[in-house]
C-alpha cells in the first residue's frame, strides 16, 4: 500500500507544453491543434493534464513545441518570479531622503 502511495506521488500529473516555432505556412489543422492547445505565440507555456486527448493533440504538432513533464501547474504569475533574476544584492535598510553638509 505505502509503495503504490510513493509510486503515485513521483509520477508527474501535467504536461508542460512550450511552444518554440511558429505556425505560420502550415496546415490549418496544426494552427487549430496549437489554438486548442491554448498556444497563441512563440515561448509560451501551459499545462495540461496528462491524458490520451492531450497527448494525441500533442503528438500532431510535436515539431513545433518542447514537452516536459511537471508535478504541479504554475500560474502565470509563479513563472514570471521564476524567470526574475537575482538583483545581486539586498536593501537591509533606507536611507532618508534629505542629505545635510557639514561647513
């Protein structure tokens, strides 16, 4: 019983589709399968459960998208901190605004 919990937790539940080229001059079929998809544009990411639908849809425009697999679905906002860089360097604290000479 515990391994068949553990074997179900480490298989991932989505398939993260990236779409890397673009669909222009191809068949309409495969510009419907990307709309369908929810693919729009070039370098942009959704999530789909994984399922035999989703895989065949897939499977039609593998040419034209990067597949990984992922244990959970991201938000927009969740992939837009993980793209942000390090600002390199921390404010511990302000300092005020007014600056004084000394004569």
């Amino acid at each position: 019983m515990l391994k068949n919990i553990l074997t179900e937790m480490a298989t991932p539940k989505y398939f993260k589709v990236t779409q890397l080229r673009s669909a222009i001059a191809l068949p309409q079929k495969k510009k419907d399968t990307l709309l369908r998809l929810g693919l729009r544009r070039r370098h942009q990411t959704v999530f789909h459960r994984i399922c035999p639908q989703q895989a065949g849809m897939i499977a039609t425009v593998k040419e034209l998208v990067k597949v990984e697999l992922a244990d959970e679905s991201l938000t927009k906002d969740e992939m837009r901190q993980q793209r942000k860089s390090d600002p390199g360097f921390t404010i511990e604290k302000a300092v005020s605004g007014t600056a004084s000479t000394s004569n």
